[in-house]
C-alpha cells in the first residue's frame, strides 16, 4: 500500500494477521476529462507504478479518520464527501502480506483541489488511461469498481454537486454528465428533465468569463445527498 502510519514499520507485516488499510479513489475533473487522483508508489513493491492515496489504519483510529488523514497527507485536501465503496481482500493483493483495504470514493472541484496541491507530488490521471500497466497492487480494480459506483450515483443521485462549483451553468452540468458517462445527451432533454426535478434553480448570475452571450448560472437546491431519478 502506501507509506504506514508513523506508528508502524515494515515489520507490521511478519504478524500472522491481515493488516487493515484504507485506499481513497479520488475523482475530479480536469482539462475536460475525468481524472483519477494518484501518487507515486513509495516503496519496491510499488514497482515504480502509480497507487492511490492509502495507508495502513493507525492504532486507535477509525477508518474514517484514517481516510481524512490519508487524504490530508496526499492531496492536502480533508473531511469532503466521501463514500465507502467496497472492502478488497484478495490473498494476492500485496506482495508482502495479506492487506485488507476497505476503499473510499470521494469527488472535488477541480479548482478547489488544483488550489490546495503540488501538481509535482501528485498524478491526475485520466480515467480513460488507467490500467494494470500503469497503477500497482489492485488498484486498477478498486478504481474500475469506483467509476462504476459514481456512474450509477450520478443516475439517481443529486452526487454531481460535490464535482461542480457552487455556481454552475447548465451547460457545465451537462458537459459532466456526458464526460462521466462517455456519451452525448440531447441538450433540450435533458435540461428538460433536469429543470423538471427542481434539483436546480436559478441565480440572478451569469457566466459572462466562458461564453460570448452570458449564460445564467444556477445552484442546488438541495446540499445533502438525495434521490432523484436523473438518468
């Protein structure tokens, strides 16, 4: 996995018990690509691949706690949104022992994240480009599965809001959609069905920065996670 805990040495792994980790697949949007946040491998077993930001479970603390640390010591970012995704324990996992990751998802604007980070220290990879060849261990997998999480969130989930800024046009909503989701969607469609939900509203804001005729921006209605048949 990646760098341990301070409490804890290489030698964690000569116990006869699986050592408990938390892996976090972070999603942002960059340069008009969905885009997997990732660090460089900090030891041999790495093999000079990328990983995701992960460590082992410090003692005493929660998983939650340890992801907002991990978090915080990668990408300087913490206590965002963040979801559980799913619990990998493959006996193959590491080459060193048995690791269990209980793994994360979490999105972030683009601009608040490109704020808070050395782009010399972290990857953003597009989504498009990750495979066995370029991340280590299993965390391909872990960020196959998270992709397929988001998309399915994105459905029937008012989810998107923690990828944009709080004040949005509706065409930046509809180009996450189709970024996320690979494919194009009728434009008086889905504005239609999006405006139908009352998910939105407007503001009295325009964008004037990205669009020769000022276009209105509009906001959520709603902060906290909900349902909502989108797609």
């Amino acid at each position: 996995m990646s760098t341990l805990h301070p409490d804890y040495t290489d030698d964690i792994f000569n116990l006869s018990i699986p050592v408990l980790a938390v892996d976090i697949v972070l999603f942002t949007l960059y340069k008009d690509q969905l885009c997997v946040v990732l660090v460089p491998g900090r030891n041999e077993w790495a093999h000079g691949k990328l990983t995701l930001p992960g460590g082992i479970i410090g003692r005493g603390e929660t998983l939650e706690e340890a992801a907002d640390r991990i978090l915080e010591r990668d990408t300087n970012i913490s206590h965002i949104y963040k979801e559980q995704l799913y619990t990998f324990s493959a006996h193959n996992r590491d080459d060193r022992w048995d690791v269990i990751s209980c793994s994360y998802y979490t999105l972030v604007w683009a601009r608040e994240f490109l704020s808070r980070i050395d782009l010399t220290k972290v990857a953003l990879l597009p989504y498009d480009l990750v495979s066995k060849e370029t991340v280590a261990y299993d965390h391909a997998d872990i960020i196959q599965y998270a992709y397929q999480r988001l998309k399915w969130k994105m459905e029937y989930t008012n989810v998107v809001q923690r990828i944009l800024p709080e004040r949005f046009t509706l065409r930046s909503l509809q180009d996450i959609y189709e970024t996320v989701f690979g494919q194009e969607f009728d434009k008086r469609n889905f504005r239609k069905k999006i405006l139908s939900l009352q998910l939105i509203e407007e503001t009295n804001e325009y964008d004037t920065e990205n669009s020769k005729r000022p276009a209105r921006l509009y906001k959520f209605s709603d902060k906290e996670l909900s349902i909502v048949g989108i797609l």
